[in-house]
C-alpha cells in the first residue's frame, strides 16, 4: 500500500462568500464542532509520520480560523510544504506577514470573474475589490500565486478576460477548472454547465493563451467530466496519494465523498478516535474501493481500469445512488444516458432559465483552543439564506 503524499485540511466551512458550485457538503450544520488547534496540530503531526509532504489548508475560509498563523507554523516546523486556498477575504497586510514569518509557502486565491458586478453577483458577497488587493498582498510579500478560477455557464464566455486579468495579476500559475458537481454544484447542476460552443470558444481562448503566455503563466485547464468520452482519475484512484479531514474531524479518501460516506453507512474515519495511520491502512470507508477487486463490469474487463480507476465514485453516487457503479460520465457505462440528457439540457436553446442556489453564509466564530475549551464552545453559527439569481 502506497502511503499518502498529500493531506487536505478543510480547517473550517465557516466563509464569507455564497458560491453556488461549493464543494462543502449541503448539511453544513453537522461540521460545526470543529477541531481544536491542539487537535490539528496532531493531525499534522501524524500526517508527517505518515510521509505526507504536502498540507492544503483550506475550507469554507481557512483564513476564518483565529489560528491559522498557529497553524501554519506547526506544519512548517514538521517541514511541509504548506499551500493556503482563500478567497482573500480577511487576507490584512498584517495577517500575511505573520503567515510568511510562520513559513506559510504559497497561496491559491480564488477569483470568480474578471468583471466586478459578475465577481460579486457569482460569490454572493461584495468581494472583488478585496480579492484584487489580496493578490497584490500575496506577490508583494513574494509569495508564488496561483489564481484557482472555477468556470461555469455564468462565467465561461469570459475567459479571455479572465486570462487577461490573471497576466495582470502577475499569477505564476492559472487553474481554469470547470465545476465539478458535488456538493452545492449538485443541485445547480442545470444552471452551472456550460453548452458545447461555449466550451469550444473556451478551449480555444486557452490553447492560444498557454502558447503565447508559456514563458510568463502556467494554465491548467480542465474540461468538464460531462463532456468527456472517459471518466477522469478521480483522485489517482480512490485512497491512493491523498485524502482529506474535514472540521469535525472525519477523514474522507476523496474531497467530496461527504454524502458517499453517510450513504455507505460504514463507521466515520475520525481523528478524534483514530489514528491518521489506521484511517489509512485499515479503515473501512479507506478500504472500500481501493484496487479492482469492487469493479463491475464493464470497468472488471476494461483495459482502462488502471488508468481512470472506474472513474469518480462521489459522480456514480450522486447520479445512480450506487458509489460501485460505472461512473456515468463513461460512455460504457449502462449509466451513462444519464449525463447525455444532462448535457442534451445544457445546449438545448429553448431551455427555460432558472434560478441559482447559494451556499449559505456561514460566518465565523472564536474557536476553542483546547478540547475542554472546545466541549463548551458550541454556540451556533447565523446562517444568511439569501438568494443568487443566475442570468
């Protein structure tokens, strides 16, 4: 069994933006005893006796968490290779110099578009002034930044922008990745995919911008799964190179297995009462797809088997109710009629327009620092249910 490379550490679902293709799972309620900072700082540390190298810091907002600096600084001293993903938001000149003197090595700063109106309307949140200034921030401190942009029906046409933005940004590096539809993507699925001529134009405004921009930007580009003829390696193969702990602790083989994980009703892999290192070797939500010995046909028989793994199991879950089926994005798969007519509603021209549902508002709160600190400290979060209409 190979052991994990990389761990990421979703500290906290409490954020200050509403985006409607989140990946935080829908019942947010249920994260919100979160692990103390002693707690993940023994995350950290079994994590590195592990042979994890890298360590993600993400959320919601990371940047919610009163002790990320804390944080940030044990894993430095453990000799990570720590990567913060933000929105930018509480991002202050103060705060970041205290993460670069705690070792932090490099920041991911998410942008919605390169329009302010279209910035804001697609975050839920005033936010694009805040995000431009973070990304000033981040390259004037000298750290390497890399611009995570999430492309949808909404923004997809603005790419060229967006790209223009990016260069000047000074971004080292540009993630375009179409939206993945897990968690509050699911349930705005038909309001977030793109049509085919818009991926078209996309794919073109790319390939034209990674040649000419190859000695100043890296671009990575991502195509939606929909459109694909194969599925993806979903995760290299599932508990394979990296995995993931959540708020409260639990401990999940791929970033969006929350509601695969309740569905399989097997016992939660929680640090609270697990080591990382049986999480990973004996776990029985770990062990469940790992090799092909779970595959059905035609993944049993396919020559592809070792190379996209049956695809994403968190995709066959959330589209058939069964994490073994053939992911439906494979055009094998007896699923697969499923994502034709998901695909055949995105380019129909006479498709009604709906309306977009936002990830709620969580906002942040002063956390325990210690266990028994944290067993008194559970004062509910607000959440603001306001609604994003789509275009």
């Amino acid at each position: 069994m190979d052991k994990p490379y990389g761990l990421l550490a979703e500290l906290t679902y409490a954020c200050p933006l509403q985006c409607s293709y989140c990946s935080n799972p829908l019942q947010l309620d249920d994260y919100r005893d979160e692990l103390s900072t002693e707690e993940w700082q023994r995350v950290f540390t079994e994590a590195a006796d592990l042979g994890v190298l890298q360590l993600h810091l993400s959320g919601g907002e990371p940047l919610q968490r009163h002790d990320i600096v804390e944080l940030v600084q044990c894993a430095n001293q453990l000799g990570l290779y720590t990567n913060l993903i933000t929105s930018g938001i509480g991002l202050s000149k103060r705060r970041a110099e205290q993460l670069r003197s705690a070792g932090l090595d490099h920041v991911q700063l998410s942008i919605q578009a390169d329009d302010q109106a279209l910035s804001d309307q697609i975050a839920g949140t005033v936010s694009f002034e805040r995000k431009q200034a973070a990304g000033k921030l981040i390259k004037e401190l000298g750290w390497p930044l890399t611009l995570n942009v999430v492309l949808h029906r909404q923004n997809i046409d603005r790419i060229d922008r967006i790209l223009e933005m990016a260069v000047a940004m000074k971004a080292d590096r540009v993630e375009l990745a179409n939206t993945q539809y897990a968690g509050w993507a699911g349930p705005n699925q038909a309001e977030l995919l793109p049509a085919r001529d818009q991926l078209e134009r996309a794919e073109a405004v790319v390939r034209a911008a990674q040649e000419r921009l190859a000695d100043r930007m890296e671009i990575i580009y991502v195509i939606p799964d929909y459109y694909s003829k194969y599925p993806k390696p979903c995760m290299d193969g599932w508990a394979s190179r990296q995995f993931t702990v959540v708020p409260n602790g639990e401990a999940l083989p791929c970033p969006a297995a929350h509601e695969l994980a309740r569905g399989l009703e097997l016992p939660p892999a929680s640090v609270r009462e697990h080591s990382l290192e049986w999480i990973w070797e004996e776990a029985p939500l770990f062990q469940q797809f790992r090799g092909d010995a779970w595959m059905p046909d035609p993944c049993r028989s396919c020559d592809r088997k070792e190379i996209d793994f049956g695809g994403c199991r968190c995709q066959a879950f959330a589209l058939t109710g069964d994490a073994a089926r053939t992911d439906p994005v494979c055009h094998l798969s007896p699923d697969h009629g499923l994502v034709e007519a998901a695909v055949a509603a995105a380019n129909d021209p006479m498709r009604p327009r709906g309306s977009l549902i936002p990830r709620p508002q969580v906002l942040g709160k002063k956390r325990a620092t210690t266990a028994t600190q944290r067993r008194t400290a559970r004062t509910p979060v607000p959440l603001s249910p306001t609604v994003f209409k789509g275009k």
